[in-house]
C-alpha cells in the first residue's frame, strides 16, 4: 500500500482549515454584514422619557446598518444611520402637548421612533415625552377671596384687588414628585405680595414641598389697584432654574366714586390787608390708583401732579398774599376717570394793622451849590414816597426812606440865589423841603 506523500497532507490539512474559516464567517461574501439573527425589535417599542433626561434604545435583530427616524426631530432626535445595538437620546421639553389629555395627567407628546434594518424589516417604538421640571403640572392660582364681584363672562380671572390667592404647583423633577424641596417664589410684575406664616409680607418668599411634592403659598393684591396683568416667578433654588407665570388681577371700580379728605381748604390771614397763605394735604380715599391733580388758579399750586398710593396724597398751597385774595378748585382724577373736587378759599383776617406814625421830611431845608447833591429822610405814613420839583435845574429822587436833591452843573462857584420848592409825599400828605443854590451855574 502507497502512503501519501507529505506535500499532499499538508494540502489537505489547508483544505479543511479554509472550510472550517469560511464556515464561521458565514460565507465569504458576508464577512462585513452580520446574518439576520431574527426579527427586528427596538427595545423599549411604548414607553415615557421625560425632557432633559438621558435615555437609551435597544436595537435587536435585523441586518445592520439601520436607518432612524423621529416623527418630531426637533423634540426627540435620533441618529439616521447607526451599526451600534445601543443609542442614547435626549429629549427637549415639549411645548405643545398631545390633545385629549386629562385633568392632572401628566403633559406629553407623542413621537413615534422607527428603525429600518439592512436586510429591509421595519420596527416602530411609540413614546410619550413628559414634560419636565417646574412646568411638569404648571401653577394654579386657586381659591381666591374676592371682595369684588367678577365681571359677568370674564374668564381667567386668577387674582383680585384687595384678595388673597392660594398659589400652587408640584415640584416634579425627572419625572418624579420631589418632597422637602425648596422654591422662591417671586414678584416679577405687579401690585401683590406673598404672605409669610410668621407675619406680614414681602416681594419674595421661600417655600418647601410637602412629603407629597406639593407647593402651596399664599399671596395678597394691593386694595384698589386697577385691572392688570401680573407675573410671578418659581426659582428652584438647588438649581436656579426658573418658570414664569402670567395672570390677570381684577381691579376694583367703586361704582366711579372717589373722596377727598377735607373736601374743602380755607386759608385765613391774620391782618385785614394780609390774605391767607399756606400748605395743607388732601387724602385721597376709594377709586383706583393712580390718581391725578390740577389747579384752577395759579395762584394755588398742587403738588404732585400725581400720586400712586391709595390713598393718594395731594400738597395744596396758596401764593398769593395781597388782596384781592385767590380762590380756586382742585379737581382731582382717578384710574378710571372718577372725579371729585376740593375747594381752595383764601380770605384776609380780623387783625387791623398797626398805625403807621405821621409822615414827615427831615430836614425841611438844604443849600446846594452848582453840581452838588444833598439828601433828606422821609418817615413814616404809607412807607411809600414820590418826589416833585418845580425847577428843572433842581431834581429828586427816592430810594427807600433817602430823598436825594441835586443841583445841575456844570461844577463851578454860581451867581446869585434862588429858593426851590420840593415836595415829598406819601401819597395822602405832602411834605417840602426847600433848597437854596445858585440862580446860575456857569
């Protein structure tokens, strides 16, 4: 018997090496394409992912590459084309949600993932993406105590003047409700504060979530404040995100009333030739802020011109001190266009004034020479004096209680001698005084 030769064995043994090789690899041209291992499955294929949170797909079966595509690209993205079985996305919070939705039912929109494999099966994973953080169930603004009755037909009427509004949310995070967790709460816009459980008020306050996940605070609306919108702000204070509410506070209308307090001024003087003069303020009660001021008379002033306080506040003065006295009106707008008047009078007073003493010139006589002035002192009367002289080349004039006489010029010895005449009065009594100068200055 002939045993084959060593060159034939090795032959062999290479022969069944390549089968066993090719066998493995599943055929020598699919080396680079795994074989279908079953039918295509995305894992989840229903579920809910919650915006912000990471989140992962499993790809089962199929050939790949597989294509990938989202019904909301902008909301939930997905690669187009991945060879790997395992893909993390992020979703962004939706800001439209899936209609039909139920009262307290967490807010999603639906996406709809499908995956198409290499060798052309299809698969489709249907989620729900939840909508998350500070927004999860929103703000809500009820009950409220209203001392005012809600206009007939109006809707979203969340607040109102001079009532206090519970504010409430829940404090969802990933999906989940967080207890014993801060907020603040703040004042963005508006005439309105929160409460604090110790006593009193302020712009902002702080508040903790209950075991449930519930956030409750109270807030207080300024009385009389008109119709508005107004804003507050939830802050996470872990990590300062922020979520913003707007909604409508009522305002008051008192029917169109307002009333100042006192409804009429009187300013009195204290003699019979003084008129009365002065400041006073005007409160002003009702209506709704702010309310606006103006003055009839110039001679009385109003300021400000406006005031933004309920009540409001008004200063009212009187200028104007020598008779005939003024008298005006302060009309006075609110809000709303009610309007009210206050009445400004001023009046002289009882007291008569004091005698003044009798008038009189001192001294009654002076000499001059050419180009020289000499002065006199008037007293008394009506304090108020004019001058006359008959004599061109002789003039007077006052100033206060001096008389001041001048003699023409030019500066020189003069010839001769004459006596002028000038008068001084009050006004009711004449007084003269003459001057001796020269006849002629050369």
């Amino acid at each position: 018997m002939k045993l084959p030769s060593l060159s034939s064995l090795a032959g062999a043994l290479f022969a069944l090496v390549a089968a066993v090789l090719l066998s493995s690899c599943g055929g020598g041209g699919a080396a680079g394409n795994p074989a279908v291992t079953g039918g295509l499955t995305i894992i989840p294929n229903n579920g809910t992912v919650f915006a912000g949170v990471p989140f992962t797909f499993q790809i089962l079966g199929g050939r790949t590459p597989y294509v990938m595509t989202s019904s909301e690209p902008g909301l939930l993205s997905v690669p187009s084309q991945t060879d790997s079985n395992s893909i993390e996305v992020v979703a962004a919070n939706p800001g439209v949600v899936d209609v039909g939705l139920q009262p307290g039912e967490l807010p999603v929109r639906t996406v709809n993932i499908t995956v198409r494999s290499g060798d052309g099966q299809t698969a489709v994973s249907i989620m729900k993406v939840g909508i998350n953080f500070l927004t999860g169930l929103g703000v809500s603004l009820a009950p409220i105590t209203c001392p005012i009755a809600v206009p007939a037909g109006a809707t979203g009427i969340q607040a109102c003047s001079g009532g206090e509004t519970t504010v409430q949310f829940d404090a969802i995070f990933n999906g989940n409700l967080l207890g014993d967790h801060q907020f603040r709460l703040s004042v963005l816009r508006g005439p309105f504060q929160f409460v604090f459980p110790q006593g009193g008020s302020g712009d902002s306050i702080v508040v903790t979530s209950d075991h449930t996940g519930r956030v409750t605070a109270i807030m207080q609306v300024t009385t009389g404040v008109p119709t508005q919108i107004a804003v507050l702000r939830v802050q996470d204070l872990a990590t300062g995100v922020y979520s913003d509410t707007a909604f409508t506070i009522t305002g008051t209308r008192n029917n169109g009333t307002i009333t100042p307090l006192p409804a009429k001024v009187t300013f009195t003087g204290n003699l019979t030739t003084d008129c009365g003069v002065g400041s006073s303020d005007i409160l002003v009660f009702d209506g709704t802020a702010p309310y606006t001021a103006i003055s009839s008379n110039p001679q009385i002033t109003v300021t400000t011109s406006q005031s933004d306080s309920n009540p409001g506040r008004f200063t009212v003065t009187v200028i104007g001190n020598t008779p005939p006295c003024p008298t005006g009106t302060i009309i006075i707008t609110d809000a709303q266009a009610a309007r009210a008047t206050v009445d400004v009078t001023s009046v002289a007073g009882s007291g008569k004034p004091p005698t003044p003493p009798a008038f009189d010139v001192q001294p009654d006589a002076i000499t001059l020479g050419c180009a020289q002035s000499g002065s006199v002192t008037a007293v008394g009367g009506s304090g108020s004096y004019s001058t006359n002289s008959a004599n061109p080349n002789i003039t007077a004039s006052v100033s206060g209680n001096t008389v001041t006489i001048t003699r023409a010029g030019p500066a020189a010895p003069g010839t001769g001698t004459m006596t002028t005449t000038v008068g001084v009065t009050d006004g009711s009594t004449i007084k003269t005084v003459d001057v001796t100068s020269p006849a002629t200055c050369p």
